[in-house]
C-alpha cells in the first residue's frame, strides 16, 4: 500500500481489491475482463460483503472500472442487486471510470448516468 498522506486501508479478495480511504469504500477489479459464470459469482458475494462493510461503518461504496473493458450482462445483474441491497441499507453506491463498452452494457438496465459517464443511487 503505497503512502499518499491521507490514510488508507487496503484489502484484496479473489475478484476484488477494497481501498477504504476517509470518503468511500473504493471497489477494483482484479481482471480486465469480466465474463466468466464462476468469476460472476465470486464476485456477486464479494460484493455483498463489501455492500455489508460499507453499511456498517456508514460509508459511500464507489465500483471503479477502471482498466475494465469487458464485462458480460451477468455481472450487470449482480450490480443490480448490490443496487438494491445498499439502498435498503441506505449506502450510497456509485460507478466510476468506465470504459464505453462497460458503460453501454450498464446502460440497458441502469439509469440514470451523470453528464461525466459516471452512475449513482439516487
């Protein structure tokens, strides 16, 4: 974990790397592609958990895409789920930093996306 000046809490799980800082939960891939059934379904309960952490502890969750540039519409359904589940927890949940073609997966079943190609619960 590199030191910028602001404090950080790093953990990495098998599909996901968490970067907590004082703002949000951040939430990484660990893979490029996203498009494997067991790889969706490892990251769908690594999603929860972190949903779960980020009620706990109050906190923002931000799903950043970046270096993503494929994901199947399966994983969009767990992105939907993680929808749900953080509003009833009352978690803000965003996505950032996506490429067009993960951004145009999204886009058929989430709205609505921000003027900068970023998507956020309202």
């Amino acid at each position: 974990m590199a030191r910028t000046g602001k404090k950080t809490l790093e953990r990495s799980y098998k599909y996901l790397r968490i970067v907590g800082t004082h703002a949000a939960l951040n939430v990484f891939f660990q893979n490029a592609e996203i498009d494997l059934a067991s790889e969706i379904q490892g990251i769908g309960s690594e999603f929860l958990h972190v949903g779960r952490v980020a009620a706990r502890i109050d906190m923002p969750l931000i799903i950043n895409f970046q270096g993503v540039q494929r994901i199947s519409s399966a994983l969009v359904g767990k992105l939907v789920l993680l929808d749900k589940k953080t509003r009833a927890e009352g978690v803000k949940l965003e996505f950032r930093d996506m490429s067009d073609g993960v951004r145009s997966v999204i886009q058929k079943v989430m709205r609505p996306f921000d003027d900068d190609g970023n998507w956020a619960s309202s």
